[in-house]
C-alpha cells in the first residue's frame, strides 16, 4: 500500500532525525559518556530547546537553519549533508 503525503512527510521527518542523531549528535561524547544538552549546545552552536527536539527523533519538522549548523558543526556543505542522508536512506530500505 503506498503511503500517503502526511505519512511520507513524517517518514521523511523522522528519519531526518534519526540521521542527524546517528551520524552527527550520537557520536559526541565527553570522558566517553554522552553531553549534557548545555554541553551539546556548546559544542555545536544549536540551541538547547532544538537540541532536545532533535535527541527525541520523532515529531519535529527541522528547519533549514538547523541544518546548516548541523553542517557547520560538522564541516560539511549542505550538498554532503544531503548526500549522506539520501545514502542513509537507501541503506536503511535495503535492511528492509
């Protein structure tokens, strides 16, 4: 059965999320445990309300500018971000 728009668009939001958390936020750790979201905040320069948003992985629609810090925070252009989102997508429906 196909998905509808709302279905893809929350599919699409929620595995948005699980790659930023996976590839980007998961990784951080400080004296090998995770951050504080204060810590995370002062890492990667994303605010502490968006930064428990994004930990949750589910129900938030991430805006363009998180995005572009999750880049910046990471050294990367829009087009790699990208990249390795679609690349985590199509591993993810493989697994499938």
């Amino acid at each position: 059965m196909a998905k509808t728009k709302d279905e893809e668009t929350e599919y699409f939001n929620k595995n948005l999320l699980l790659f930023i958390n996976v590839k980007f936020l998961s990784p951080i750790t400080i004296d090998g445990r995770p951050p504080s979201i204060r810590e995370y905040e002062t890492i990667t320069s994303i605010g502490r309300g968006t930064i428990d948003k994004l930990l949750k992985t589910e129900g938030y629609d991430v805006p363009m500018s998180t995005i572009r810090k999750v880049c910046k925070y990471a050294k990367i252009s829009l087009s790699e971000f990208f990249t390795m989102f679609e690349a985590y997508l199509q591993e993810k429906k493989l697994k499938q």
